[in-house]
C-alpha cells in the first residue's frame, strides 16, 4: 500500500488553489497525467473524493476544502522547519563580532546589521 507523501499534499494543495489541473500540473513541473494519478492515488489512501472533475475546471467537495486548509497548515509547518534547520545550519550562525572604527560605526552598521540578520537569522 502507498504511503501519503509530502508529493501528494504539495500536489494537492497547488490543484485546490489554481482550480485547474493543467495550469497545476505546469506550477508543479510535472505533466498533466503524473498529477491526476497523484491526485488519484490521494483520493484512495483517504478513502473519499476530495475533487469534482470537470472538462473545465475542478472543484473542492466538502472534504476537499476542509483537506486542504489542514493541508496548507501542514505545509507550512513544514516549511518553517525546513527554514530553522537552514537557519541553524547555514553558513553563518551563532554569534558574529564586528570589528569598525567608531568614526564609521553609526553609519555602517545599521544597515550591515540588519541586512545580516535578514539573510542570516541564527545570527
């Protein structure tokens, strides 16, 4: 038996917001076809419908809309642990020192400061 998979809710959760398959099989580099069967084989391991198909577009059941607000949830808890364990484990983290001349100092280091702490939050 197929496992749910990290695939089948990114999936998912591009087709509920665009409503098309086409236009979310394109948003998620894949084709047509590979999305509808991951879109398929989702609807089986939960056991129920989350699309209404049509020749046009798709819409959410009932189920489907409440998935994919869990969905989303989901996704962006990953997300963020994805985005802390960067963080962590980028090349800067931890403590910095910086060394300027007082001279120079008010007007360098503001701007240093929060560009660093901008791409480099475990700073």
């Amino acid at each position: 038996m197929i496992a749910l998979s990290m695939k089948h809710l990114r999936y998912f959760d591009a087709l509920a917001k665009i409503g098309h398959f086409g236009r979310a099989a394109e948003a998620c580099a894949i084709s047509q076809p590979a999305l509808s069967l991951q879109i398929r084989e989702l609807e089986e391991l939960i056991g129920a419908p989350l699309v209404e198909r049509s020749s046009r577009q798709i819409r959410l059941t009932a189920l489907g809309e409440e998935f994919a607000e869990r969905t989303r949830s989901i996704l962006r808890s990953v997300d963020e642990l994805q985005d802390l364990a960067r963080a962590r484990h980028g090349p800067l983290s931890g403590r910095l020192r910086i060394g300027v001349i007082p001279t120079v100092a008010p007007y360098l280091l503001p701007q240093v400061i929060k560009t660093l702490t901008r791409h480099y939050p475990g700073l």
